[in-house]
C-alpha cells in the first residue's frame, strides 16, 4: 500500500498533464496553473528539510571541531543575520536585506560568475588541441566564430564575420536541432516510464 | 475632456471636419479552442484607413446583448487592424458587436454583427498532429517494452561515457577517494533532475558495492530528500545499509553561485576520485568542471542543455550528449524493460527522420502543405 | 556613509572569490561560508515572502480559497520526513510533483523540442535564388548560402542518427553517424567560441565595478 | 621535460593572470575599435523601426544582477529605441530580479524623451509560475497584473486603458539569462497565441535560439555585450557595451592566440616524437 498510493498519483497526475494539453475546456485549462501553484508551495515547504541539514551537518562540526571548524560559525552567522533582517524589515527596495544583498551577495555571485572568464581561456587551451579529425572540427569552428566576433576577424578578412555567423546559422543550427530531437524523445521516453510505473527509483521503489 | 475613455485634448490638430467611412463585414464567432468567454470580432478597413494620412486612427469596438438594446464601448484597435478580441464574455449569452472607425474626434456610423455566444470546447482541433505524434510515439515504446518483457534480446549499442562509470567508482575506490555526485541545480519539476536522480541510484549501488563514500551536494531541498532516499534504498539492496550515511547528502543553498561556490569548496578539501555531473546545468557547469578538473578527478558528466554541452566535452573526461542523459538509467540498469524502451525511442526517431527527408523531398517539389500538417497548435 | 561601506565590503568580497584563482585559501573559505550561509537565507525569506505568502497564506486564510489545503497538506506531508516512522508519507507529494512535471513535459518537449524543429527543417533543398546568386557573384558567402539548406537537412538527419542507440554504428549506418558527430562537434566549438565573448563581458563588468566604483581609476 | 612538454602543461595561473592583464590595461587606456552590426541584431532593430508611433512594445525582463553587463546594455539601448520612436512600454519580467533594472532603464531613457510614466510607460512588475505567467497574460493582462510593480492598481494608467490581452500588443521583448525567459515567451507567446517576439540573451545561450530565429518564431536577437554594443551602433548612442568592447577585443584576441599557440607546439611535439 505504501508503494502504491504514490504510483496511482504519479499516474493520475501525470495522465492529467498530457490531457489538458488537448481539452481548452474547464478545468483542464487551469490545471497547468493550479498545479504550478502548488508546486511552488510544496517547495517552500520542503526547504525546512534543506535548511535542516545545513544547520545539522553544521552545528556537528561545531562539537566535533575539525580543521576550520569557525568558518561554520561564518556560514551559520551568514544565515541568521540575512534571514533575521529578511523577516523583520522585509525584502522590499531599500531594506537593509536588500542593502546586504547588493552589497553583499551580489559581488560575490557576480564575480563567482565571472571566474568563467578564467576558466574559458584555460579550458580552451587545454583541450583545443587538434588531437583527431573530431576534435580538429571542434577547434577549427571555435576558432573562426570567435575571431568572426572582434573586430580583428573583419581586419584579417572581411569575409570571416559572415562565416562564423554562417556556421551558427546552419551547420550549428543543425547539430542544436538534432539534439534538440533527441531530447524530446528521451524526455517523451522517460517521463511515459515515469507515469506508468516502470521507473520508479526515485520513490525508492526498487 | 474624455470621450470613449480617449483623452480629447491630447490630440490638438482635428485631421478632418467629417466622420471616416465605416468599416464593413463585421463577423463575430467564437474563438475557437478555449475554455471559454472570448469572441473574435473581424472586419474589413474603412476606406479611409490608408497609411498615407490619419483619417482614421483606431477602431472602437461597442457590444450588447441585444440588437436594439444600449452598445456598450468594449476596446479599441489600432488603425490597420481588422481584428479585436473580446475576453469578457460570458459563456451561452448572445452578443452583437459594433464596429466604428474613428479619428479619435469623429466616429464613422456602426457596422454591426450577426448575434454570437462563446462556448468552451472539448478538444483542441489544432492539436491533431500532436495527439497523432503522442500516440504514436508511446504507442511505439510501450510496444518495445512489451517485446522485451517477452524476453527477447536487445543489442544497445556502447556508449562511452557509461561504460566509464564502472572505472571510475572503481579508481576512486583504489585511490581511497570519495566520488562526488552532482544531480544539477533544477528542481524535481525538470526530467533530468528525476533521471540524474535515477543514475544516482544506479551509481551509490556501485558505490556501495565497492565500499566508497558518496557525496552529493544538492541545490534544492526535494532534490536532497529524493536523493537520500534513493541512496538509502541503493544501500539496503546492495546489502550495506550500515554504510549509509545521511549527512553526506547534504543540502548547500538556493543560489546558483552560492552553491557553485560551496561546490568548488567542497572539491578542493574532500579531493574526490570521481566527479560526476548529471542532470540540468547553467553557467555553474564549467565553474565545477574546471575546478574539478584541477583536482584531478575523473570526470563523467551528462546534460541536457545543448549550451552547457561545450563545456562539458571541454572539461570532462567523457560526457553524455542529450538523449544519452535519458538513456542512462536504461544502460545502467540492463533491465530488458528499460531497454526496449531505448529501442522504442530509436523507432520514434526513424519516423522522424522519414518525416524529415520525405517532407523535405515533398516541399522541393512543391508540396508545402506538409508543413501545415504539421502544426502543432 | 552606508554607500561607501557597501563599496567597500562589496570590493573585498569581490577580492576574496577572485582569490580562489591562486589556490584555496583563508580567504576564500571565508567568502565561500558567508555566501552559502547568506544566499540560503536569502532564498528562504525570498521564498516566503514571494511564494508562500501571496499564494497560500493570503488566499487561504484572507479570501478562503478552500482548494490551497492541497499543497498545505502535501507541504507538511514533505516535511514528515523529518519523522521516520511517517517518512514515508513525504512521498505522495514527490509522486504528485513527479507525475505531473513528467506528463507535462512530456508534451511540451514534444511539441517545441521535436515537432516544431522537424516542420522548421521543410525547407526546399534547393533554394534557386540563392543558386542564381552563386552563378551571376560567384564568391564564398554566395557558395555558403546556397548549400545552406541542404547542409542544415544533412545535419539534422545525421545528427539524429548518431543518436540511435539500438543498431551498431558501422557500415553505412555507421558513416552517417560520423557526419552526425562532425555537426555535433562543429555545432559544440561553434557554442563555446560564441560563448567566450560572454564570459570576459562578465569579467569585464566586475573590473569596471572595481577600477571605476571602488578606486574611481576610469 | 622540455619547452614544448612545459607549455602542454602550462601551470594554469599563468593563464589567469594574462587573462586578467588583458581586461583590465584596455580599460585603464581604450582604444576605440570598430563595431560591425550582425544579422540578427539588425532584424531586431527593424522589427522596432517598423511598428508605427504609439504601438505597444512589452518588454519582460528575465534577469537578474549577476548577468547584468551583458543585459542590462540592451534593455537600455530598447528603451531608448522605443522612445525615440514615440513607442510605448509596458515592463513586467518572470525574475524577480530583474524588475528594478527594467525600471531603471525605462526610466533613464524616459528622462532623456521627456516620457512620462504611467503615459509613455509601465512596469508591471513580477510574478511567479513563469510560463504560466506568460500563458495568463495572454488571455487577460489586466487580471493577471491587478497592480504595478509599486503596487498601483492599473486601472489608473492611461498606457493599460484598452489592453485586456496579447492582441492588444505589438511586439515582445524578452531579455532573459536563463530560463524561464526567451524560450518560453517563443513557445507560449509566438507558438500558442501567434504574437511577434524577439529576444535579448546573454551570448552563451545565444546559439541555442538560432534554430527559433530560423525557424521565425524569433523576430530578432542580441547576444551578449557585443550584441548590445551592435545595437548601440545601430541607434547611433554610445553606452556601456561599447565602452567594453575594446577590453573584449583584447581579451578575445589573447584567448584565440592561447589557442593557436597551444596547437602550434602541440603539433610540434608530435612531430619530435615521431
């Protein structure tokens, strides 16, 4: 019984979804949006299992100090400071929640963020080596859409910006397209084995 | 001063002393394939509407329950309009509509319409080719299945990246390292989350197996609580649930960056054997491939993103391209139910294909209906 | 006064994430706790007051809308996992959130993932304008564009190709699987050249907030 | 080892470190390259220059502080487009985040025409569910956003007076970093209700939606600060993507030569081996 009642609801609602695809009708159209809804809600709700463990794992290494154990006090202290002035003056414009989060958490995500700029250039240098016929592809095309993309392509030749365009408007297109084909059906397969019960790892059903 | 909800006096130059000529053929019927409560009114221009002048500048669109009862000022189109849509209706009642042609100042006498109710309908006649596509498709997979369940025998062919899995829990394994596992940072709302999920419970089983630790930093908390499940379960039926250890399920943060960052933390201190990346990626993918890349980890990752896939190849030792992502729980578990449906994904994608050259075939030739066939609503 | 902390602090933070280039350090550690700590709080006052309470709080308990004891129900059946005897109920609303998610995607990749690209791809093969164009300004672009179509065709089908999972890739089956590899691979190097232009903007937005914000150089 | 053995495993922090030199030194002294205006980027300034004055254009932001050098120059660049041409803006966006650049940007071009909010522009603000936010709006704007993004009751702008859906506006703009944004607006917006949209991305997923821009479910697209700096170009303004672009040429230019370098003693280590 435990392991059934959630495989008739995976089915129902699953059923449900494909359906209001199909019926404009009451209460099919609104369904999409109800359920949203509520996914959205459970969600919340399911962050108390989240904070949960990050609290637990934690205030564990604050008993059993290991190495740099204090920078959980920093993690912790992080926590209650910017969910305490969250719940007291709210998130609007202007709060100190919203001044620790353009002066705080921003700079830190943006530039998180920007390391990209680092680990393009190193990634690119390691692995742009023409090794095999395939990998020589994956070179020769990068190199030319992004020396169509400075100014300095246009300089060597001017033909060379509308080239690397004409590779991410076909050749790029097509491969994005197969993939994207083969996505759908993998999603298509996944989610029927889903609905119908033959996957069910997720609700550790075997 | 407001005339029809328009304000007068911003319109100081008056373009003409006499009312535009009425607009004509005004039908009303409603809007096919809604839940309801919506009519299309159409028309045809007034005369007057032309773009080199100003004669005509919107139309005002007037309605009422009945023909000589009080018309009631509904909206407005801009001038080169012939359509509007009413959305206030209610269902069943009978509407006439009214059209007028304006210069904002002057109003052209009305054009009327036939009486008209919306409805709501039962099925979405634009859908057909989608209810065919749909059908047809599982059709083709539940019969796959059904063959293989019959017991006949399914060659699938070696996908690299999934044969590597075995290595690299066993090399991490060797090397007294622990394997990390990244199931992305969507929510359960997205299938790669559930099929990283899936994988993940084909790779803690090996992991348990092997008598190495499995870390799984989440982004999202049903995420966590999914994965602690499916570890657990992994454990028990490989017959070592003593090993099972909760907390090394743990859940970071929200934020993309904020758990890009706690990752890379956690990369460079617990120093795993084995990186594996599954599931839904944005820019993070290459922030933790890089970074574990540096610690140097085998790398195994799988996405359906197609602009996260570069990264990957770039960073990782083997990745699986899209479809492989979904293919992986199937390849993994070598259950004959989960492969035929592989081989029921692969007829889907023959139609395809055959849709593909013949409708381009046809469409050289001339035959563009195809497309129109196609359409999905 | 408060701007000019916020500069500062928001400088320094900069600092220490850039530090992480160099290896692990202090620093960085630092940064990294305070973040994970910060941007998880943030996401939980952001949720409550973004989705918990304009979606359920209000409606339910200020206009009655009796239907939001669903999620209520199946939010709190999510949080019994923290009790092992009644874990087990947290899964209906995994099975509800799974099965619904699945059947909507399902259709929606579907439609804009498979349907939609195929009816894109019907184009004719050979687009006689462009092969006028070729012979009246013979030249690359005009050669580019003309076998445009039929590169995309070729591209797509191969590409699907590749992924078949069920034949051996060998034979002829087996070449056009390769083709499909090249356009996955040109398709691949194209993304990632595309991309690097993106990353330095980023790099470029952070330096400028440094240089130009914090030591006013530009 | 020798140097080509030492330059295959080059210590990555060198790398890192020129990286940085090469944004940073351009910014400090510019050079003032040229900028050249891409395809896409043109479609999307003529899908503009075509809507006759006082059309409705709605721009929906969908992205936050984190990718704001590559997006925020767009939505400044339409901004100033749309009022330039006497179009009218209605703002809203499915991040949350994203609502004050919007607004911010509005506002700056608003100040420059001399528009005036609530006349000329709104901004709708944000709502939760993504698509389903998309899907709403469609069928009813003003059941949908009741408010602005200050909690103002519509009702009381003169730009919502007759707006009851998408058939009352003329073009979409979705600037998105991520999802929900651009894909959806196509899927829902032009796929179900037949709207024109074109998109603003940042340039990583800017290859993604050639496939939509082909297929003409896009009107038109920018990718990244280069395609921001483009449209500047095209409007004649110089703005923050410009002022980039030189430290982006440089940087670029340095990770081409990476490239080219590493191949250059790749192949000729494999030819002393030989």
């Amino acid at each position: 019984m435990k392991k059934q009642i959630p495989l008739i609801i995976t089915f129902i609602a699953g059923m449900v979804m494909i359906l209001q695809f199909f019926i404009p009708h009451r209460p099919f159209s609104d369904l999409q949006q109800l359920f949203n809804t509520w996914f959205l809600i459970i969600t919340v709700f399911a962050m108390i299992l989240g904070l949960g463990n990050l609290f637990k794992v934690h205030t564990k290494r604050l008993q059993r100090r290991p190495k740099g154990w204090w920078y959980s006090i920093v993690l912790l202290a992080g926590f209650a400071i910017m969910f305490i002035v969250g719940m007291i003056w709210g998130p609007a414009r202007g709060t100190p929640f919203d001044y620790l989060f353009w002066n705080v958490h921003l700079p830190m995500s943006s530039m998180m963020f920007a390391l990209l700029a680092f680990f393009v250039a190193s990634a690119s240098y390691r692995a742009f080596r023409a090794r095999t016929p395939e990998a020589t592809l994956l070179l020769v095309s990068a190199i030319l859409v992004m020396i169509g993309r400075v100014p300095l392509g246009n300089y060597i030749w001017d033909k060379l910006p509308l080239i690397g365009d004409w590779i991410m408007s076909y050749p790029n297109m097509a491969g994005q397209r197969a993939i994207m084909i083969g996505i759908a059906l993998g999603i298509v397969s996944t989610s029927l084995r889903i609905i119908l019960g033959i996957e069910r790892t997720y609700l550790s059903g075997k | 001063m407001l005339v029809a909800g328009i304000n007068v006096e911003a319109f100081e130059v008056l373009s003409s002393s006499e009312p535009p000529v009425s607009p004509t053929e005004v039908l009303a019927k409603d809007k096919p394939n809604d839940a309801g409560g919506s009519i299309i009114v159409t028309w045809r221009k007034s005369d007057d509407d032309v773009e080199e002048n100003e004669l005509v500048k919107e139309y005002l669109v007037f309605r009422s329950s009945a023909l000589d009862g009080e018309f009631e000022l509904i909206g407005t189109a801009n001038k080169g309009f012939e359509k509007f849509v009413d959305g206030t209706t209610i269902d069943g009642t009978q509407y006439y509509y009214m059209v007028k042609a304006s210069d904002r100042v002057l109003h052209s006498p009305p054009a009327t319409s036939e009486a008209v109710s919306s409805s709501a309908q039962w099925f979405h006649s634009g859908r057909i080719s989608m209810l065919v596509a749909t059908v047809m498709i599982c059709f083709l997979i539940l019969w796959f299945i059904r063959k293989a369940k019959k017991g006949k025998e399914l060659y699938i062919r070696p996908i690299a990246g999934l044969e590597a899995v075995d290595d690299a829990v066993g090399r991490a394994t060797e090397m007294g390292k622990p394997i990390m596992y990244i199931p992305g940072i969507a929510d359960m709302d997205d299938i790669q989350t559930i099929a990283s999920v899936i994988i993940l419970g084909r790779v803690a089983r090996k992991a348990a197996q092997y008598e190495t630790s499995l870390l799984v930093p989440c982004c999202r908390s049903i995420v966590m609580s999914a994965a602690q499940e499916t570890v657990k379960e992994a454990y028990i039926s490989a017959g070592r649930s003593d090993a099972y250890d909760a907390d090394k399920i743990r859940y970071l943060t929200d934020d993309q960056f904020g758990y890009a960052a706690g990752v890379d933390g956690m990369m460079l201190r617990e120093k795993p054997g084995a990186i594996f990346y599954m599931g839904t990626f944005y820019a993070e993918s290459l922030i933790l491939a890089e970074t574990g890349h540096s610690t140097g980890a085998i790398q195994i990752a799988g996405t359906a993103m197609p602009s996260q896939l570069p990264f990957f190849i770039t960073a990782c030792d083997y990745t699986l391209i899209g479809e492989e992502l979904f293919a992986a729980s199937a390849y993994l578990s070598k259950e004959p139910l989960l492969l035929g449906s592989l081989k029921g994904q692969d007829m889907g994608k023959a139609i395809i294909i055959a849709i593909l050259v013949g409708g381009v075939i046809l469409v050289s030739l001339g035959f563009t209906k195809i497309i129109a066939w196609l359409a999905t609503g | 006064m408060m701007e000019i902390i916020g500069i500062w602090m928001a400088a320094l933070l900069t600092l220490c994430i850039l530090s992480f280039l160099y290896k692990d350090n202090p620093f960085y550690k630092f940064a990294e706790h305070l973040f994970v700590g910060l941007s998880a709080a943030y996401w939980a006052v952001y949720s409550y007051f973004n989705i918990l309470y304009p979606n359920l709080i209000q409606p339910l308990f200020g206009h009655g809308q009796l239907l939001l004891i669903i999620p209520l129900v199946l939010g709190i059946m999510m949080v019994m996992r923290l009790f092992p005897k009644v874990g087990w109920v947290s899964r209906w609303p995994l099975a509800f959130i799974v099965g619904s998610y699945s059947g909507y995607n399902l259709i929606t990749y579907l439609q804009s993932n498979a349907l939609e690209q195929v009816r894109a791809t019907l184009v004719p093969v050979i687009q006689i304008e462009s092969w006028k164009n070729l012979f009246t300004n013979p030249g690359v672009m005009t050669f580019l564009n003309a076998i445009a179509a039929p590169v995309v065709v070729v591209g797509v089908t191969t590409g699907v190709i590749y992924f078949f999972f069920s034949k051996e890739h060998k034979g002829v089956f087996g070449g056009f699987a390769r083709i499909g590899v090249w356009f996955l691979m040109i398709a691949f190097g194209a993304s990632f050249g595309y991309t690097v232009m993106a990353r330095i903007s980023l790099l470029i937005g952070r330096m400028y907030f440094l240089l130009h914000n914090w030591l006013h150089l530009i | 080892m020798n140097i080509v053995d030492h330059l295959e495993k080059l210590d990555r922090r060198i790398i890192f470190l020129l990286v940085l030199l090469a944004v940073i030194i351009p910014l400090l002294l510019p050079i003032g390259f040229e900028i050249k205006v891409s395809e896409p980027v043109q479609k999307f300034y003529e899908a503009i220059e075509a809507l006759p004055p006082g059309s409705k254009v709605l721009i929906s932001s969908e992205y936050d502080p984190a990718t704001m050098p590559e997006v925020y120059p767009m939505n400044q660049a339409l901004a100033q487009h749309c009022f330039k041409k006497d179009l009218r803006i209605i703002g809203m966006g499915l991040w949350p985040q994203g609502i004050p650049l919007n607004q911010a940007s509005m506002e700056q071009a608003a100040e420059e025409y001399g528009k005036e909010y609530g006349v000329d522009y709104v901004n709708l603000g944000y709502k939760a569910g993504g698509i389903v936010v998309i899907s709403a709006a469609a069928e009813n704007m003003p059941n949908t956003f009741p408010l602005d993004y200050a909690g103002r009751p519509i009702e009381e702008f003169e730009i919502m007076e007759g707006i009851r859906n998408f058939d009352n506006i003329d073009l979409i703009v979705s600037l998105s970093a991520g999802d929900p944004g651009v894909r959806h607006w196509v899927m829902i917006a032009q796929g179900r209700y037949g709207k024109k949209v074109a998109g603003g991305v940042t340039a990583v997923s800017a290859p993604a939606f050639y496939p939509y821009l082909n297929a003409g479910q896009l009107e038109g697209l920018m990718g990244g600060m280069k395609g921001a700096a483009e449209y500047e170009t095209l409007l004649e303004a110089s703005g923050t993507a410009s002022r980039g672009m030189d430290a982006q040429s440089i940087a670029h230019g340095l990770i081409i030569f990476l490239i080219l370098f590493a191949n250059l003693f790749y192949l000729l280590g494999k030819r002393r081996k030989k």
